[in-house]
C-alpha cells in the first residue's frame, strides 16, 4: 500500500502539494494557465452553451474542452455520460494525479467543493419532463448523474482507486473549503494523503441566477476599480495532490509547494452581502495565518476573492488593509477572476493553484482589467506583469451565505 493507515500523530505532520490540476478558459493544464495567469490574459467571449438573446449580459468564460478524453479506467459507456461538470473535474484530477506519480493506492479520500454540481444535467431532465413529459428516455441516467457525489465517484474510478468521498457546498467558498478540510484530515492523522478540489460549469440556471441579481457586469469585470459595476461567470475545475512530507519524502516525489494554514469563519451579517467593514473577512485571514504561525509581514502575494462587485469588494479591501497595517502599501494584491470569471465552487481551488504557480515560478499574477484604484484600497493592485521573490502567499474565498475561508501556502525550497 503506497499510502499506509497509520495512528495520530502526536504533532501535525506538513503537509505538502506534489500535484496541482486546473481548467479554466486560459486552457486546460498548469503551462496554458500559468502563462495567461502570468500575462493578465482575458478569456472572455459570446456565451455559446445556451441562450443568452434575451439577458443583458452575453459573455463568460467558457471552456474548450477536448473532443476526447485522455485513457482513463472508465469505459466507454461512462464517459458518455460525463457532463461538462463532470468532464472539467476529471481532466483536473487526473492531472494532479498523474503529476504526484500516485501510480497505486487502495484508499485515496477526494474531498470536493462545488455549487451547482451536475446542473446541466439537472436542467437537460428538466426541460424533457415538461416538454415531453410521457418520454422516459435517459432521465433515470440523469436523475443519477445530477448528483455530485456520482461525479465524484466517476473521478475514483477513473483513477483506478477507491476512498471516502465528501463533497462541500458552501457557495464561492466551497473549493478553499474542500482543500482545507484535506488538509485538517492529514494533520489529524486520519490519512497521509487527499485529493481536494473544487469545480463547476457553467448553466443556464446558475447564469440567469446572477443576471436576475443584478450581479453580473454589463461591461468588463475590473475588482477594486473605482469604476467597477459587477461579476463576471466562468468555469472550470481545480484539484490538489496533498501528502505528509513524510510521505513525499519516502517516495523521493517532486513537491510543488506547501500548504502551512488554513482558517474559515461564518459572517452573519447578511445572506449575500459581507460585513461592510470586513470584520468576517479579517478574521479568517487572521485564522489562517495563525494556523500558518505567519505573519502579514512574512505574506509576499494575495490572491483575493475579488469579485468585481461593489459591496464585495470594498469589504475585502477594508480587511487587508486592517489585517495587513502597515504593510498593505507594498503588498501586492490581485483578482485573476477578472481574467478567468468567477468559477463559484471552483473559484477557491484555482486561486489556490495560481498562488502555487506564482510560488513556484516567482512572478505576480497580474488582474486583466484596473485603471481607476478604489480609495479603500490600501495596498497596490497588481496590473501588469512582473517577476517577483515570493515565499508565502494567501488565496481568499468568501461566499454567498457567509462562509469564508483563507488557504495559506508557501514556496518550496
């Protein structure tokens, strides 16, 4: 067994990264991604999955998935069945995998965190029962598929392992959420590795949602801009390899990077608005950097939560400046929602993979769209490109509802 069970540590083991995958509409793997993340790249365009005529907003950033999967264990007849949802997150998982070299394992958890799951699925059974409410053909199929945890099952058997699925849904928190309850199970002992991620696809429902909200930007998504009026929705899938050094280290793996903190809290301010002062937001940063045992003048990057929308981010603006003092005038902050869009549940997992890549390959990832700087802003926005010396990085997530949550990692050296 590559992956032992073993007792509770007496003190929490490290936990390191020997895997990252990521989807986004920059691409599909860590090089498409990380050079558009390092060049601000926008990869925005006409939404082509459903209609739109009727909405005032018509753009996303929407995939180009392959028209064939790489080999996996699933058969033919399971990979017929993989909706867009579920295409993303696989093809993420496996690139983690196969990066971690876990070549066999009998038991591998998969903690996934997702908002709308199988929604496509859920609205293709949808439309046939109220179109053609006596036809029956595949809707005990997508009855089936619409649920997450069968998504997530297709993701083990098509890796060849089995393990404990636990699937968090905890709107854009939700992928920091996944990743940070794998890294609690390893600390505590209960296993020496985990695959944790987040992922979601663009629906129909889920756009109309915001559009219905008044959420998304009729112009260009620009976070922290003076001028900026709105989200804008993307999708795609991000998933972590995560192990005991120890691990890693007897196995002579390559290790990406090191996830030192992580801190999540509930703000009950309101169902969708955060605290106006960041009083939630500033807690789990100082959560998480407590757990990391780091302080803001030690965090060189943050990948914030950003998502364009006045009232957001205002207040995530308000906590950094707090949380950081006098070190938010030369920390540099950015959004790469305003390249990539929002990818709700997945939105946690990305940023944490693109606060890994910039880790990793020492540069800033710079916000596609800034010109006008918020007052509030206390920090610099990063807007251009440039190489940089980073040793820790922060990734905010903070979600509809009020869950929030900060990852913390650290470059490997």
């Amino acid at each position: 067994m590559l992956f032992p069970a073993h007792s509770a540590p007496r003190s929490p083991p490290r936990v390191v990264i020997t895997g990252a995958g990521i989807v986004t509409a920059l691409g599909i793997g860590w090089k498409p991604n990380a050079g558009g993340f390092r060049l601000g790249k926008s990869a925005f365009r006409p939404i082509s999955q459903f209609d739109v005529s009727r909405q005032r907003v018509k753009t996303a950033a929407e995939v180009d998935l392959p028209a064939t999967l790489p080999p996996t264990h699933l058969s033919p007849r399971q990979v017929s069945r993989l909706d867009r949802a579920g295409t993303m997150l696989l093809l993420a998982a496996q690139e983690a995998w196969q990066q971690a070299q876990w070549q066999s394992a009998q038991d591998v958890p998969l903690v996934l965190g997702t908002t709308a799951g199988g929604m496509s699925v859920g609205e293709a059974y949808f439309r046939q029962a109220t179109q053609t409410p006596g036809s029956y053909r595949r809707q005990p199929s997508r009855a089936l598929h619409y649920q997450p945890q069968v998504q997530a099952r297709m993701v083990l058997d098509a890796l060849g392992v089995g393990g404990a699925i636990t699937i968090i849904s905890n709107a854009c928190a939700s992928g920091s959420n996944a990743i940070g309850q794998a890294w609690d199970s390893i600390r505590l002992g209960q296993t020496q590795c985990a695959l944790a991620g987040g992922y979601d696809a663009l629906s129909e429902l889920v756009f109309s949602g915001f559009a219905a909200l008044q959420s998304l930007s009729p112009t260009v998504c620009r976070p922290f801009d003076a001028r900026r009026d709105g989200l804008a929705l993307g999708e795609g899938a991000a998933v972590l390899a995560l192990e005991t050094l120890e691990s890693a280290s007897r196995r002579d793996a390559t290790i990406l990077g090191e996830l030192i903190g992580y801190g999540t809290f509930i703000d009950q301010h309101h169902l969708t608005q955060p605290h106006p002062q960041g009083d939630t937001a500033l807690a789990v940063m100082r959560r998480a950097c407590a757990a990391a045992e780091v302080a803001p003048e030690e965090v060189d990057y943050i990948n914030a939560h950003g998502t364009g929308t006045p009232l957001n981010d205002i207040s995530e603006a308000i906590a950094i400046g707090h949380w950081a003092g006098a070190r938010a005038a030369t920390l540099p902050v950015s959004s790469t929602k305003a390249g990539i869009g929002h990818l709700l549940g997945g939105a946690g997992a990305a940023g944490a993979v693109v606060c890994l890549m910039a880790l990793r390959e020492q540069w800033l990832p710079p916000q596609a769209v800034f010109e006008t700087p918020d007052p509030a802003c206390r920090f610099p926005v990063v807007h251009e490109p440039r190489d940089a010396r980073l040793r820790v990085a922060l990734s905010n997530a903070f979600g509809f509802g009020g869950v929030n949550a900060t990852l913390v990692l650290r470059r490997w050296t």
